[in-house]
C-alpha cells in the first residue's frame, strides 16, 4: 500500500495532463544541461527525476517529440498538447523510465539532485552547481539502468 504521505503531484499549466507518483520510488534526480533541454525548457537546464513509468499515474494525452539523443538513443518528449508544458520525456530504448520534469511538480520542495549532466554545454548564465557530481556529457546511465530495469521485473 502507498503511503499518502510519499504522494507527488504534477500537472501542466492548463491542466488537462495531472500526474501522480510514489516519491519513494524516484531513483535518481538530475540537472540536464544539454543543449536540447535548454531548447525543451527555454532555459539553462532541464532537472529531472528518474523513475519507473509503472509507478506513475498519468491523467490525460501527452504529445511525443522525438529526437536523437547524443548517445544514439531516442529521446521522446512529452508535452501537453494545450499548453505546450514539458511534463517528461523518456528512451524510447528504455521506455520503462520516465523523466518527470520538477518544475511542473506541484510541490518540488523535497527534491534533492545528484548530479549534473552535459556540464560541457551549460551556459554562463546557468552554471552546473559544482557541489554535487558534475558529468561533462552524458554519463553513460544506460548500462546503469539496464540493471535497475532488471531490478524492477
Ligand atoms: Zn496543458
Ligand atoms: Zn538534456
């Protein structure tokens, strides 16, 4: 049984994609600085938290844009369709983790990041915080979540 307590919620800002999920079951957490999340968000970086799609309850459509990420997997985008907010996005190689955007958390205040990603493209005006584990592209998490995926069946 979930704890009501661990509950997040998300939406977008016209609110027709809510989101839900178990906090206890975010794996990781991440400031993303590549270039594509800067185009994504609009802004320095994208921070996001990672964690198994079965653990999250979806109310309403996403729009997909797909790009290839930097590794040579395929990064789908999701948006509301409405409003344009960035809600996540995921591998379509590894569809089974979500990467849930903080900023469209209702409350986000209890997130903490482990780290930064794409360090090499981020901007003067939005420096990587150099107090926690800083990857200067991506960090190669796949194999990494290939064991976590496992973990999961
Ligand atoms: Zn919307
Ligand atoms: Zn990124």
């Amino acid at each position: 049984m979930n704890n009501e307590n661990n509950i997040s919620s998300g939406r977008c800002q016209c609110g027709d994609i809510s989101f839900t999920f178990d906090k206890s079951k975010i794996i990781s957490t991440h400031h993303c600085h590549c270039k594509d999340c800067q185009r994504a968000t609009g802004s320095g970086k994208a921070t996001i938290l990672f964690i198994a799609k079965k653990y999250v309850d979806l109310k309403g459509k996403l729009k997909f844009y797909e790009s290839k990420g930097s590794s040579g997997s395929h990064v789908r985008r999701g948006f509301c369709p409405n409003c344009g907010s960035g809600i996540l996005s995921y591998a379509k190689e590894f569809s089974r983790i979500f990467y849930i955007k903080a900023g469209v958390l209702d409350d986000s205040s209890w997130i903490k990041v482990d780290s930064n990603f794409f360090t090499k493209s981020a901007s003067d005006w939005s420096k990587p915080d150099k107090s926690i584990k800083c990857f200067e592209g991506n960090p190669s998490l796949l194999s990494g979540l290939k064991t976590i995926i496992k973990s999961l069946k």
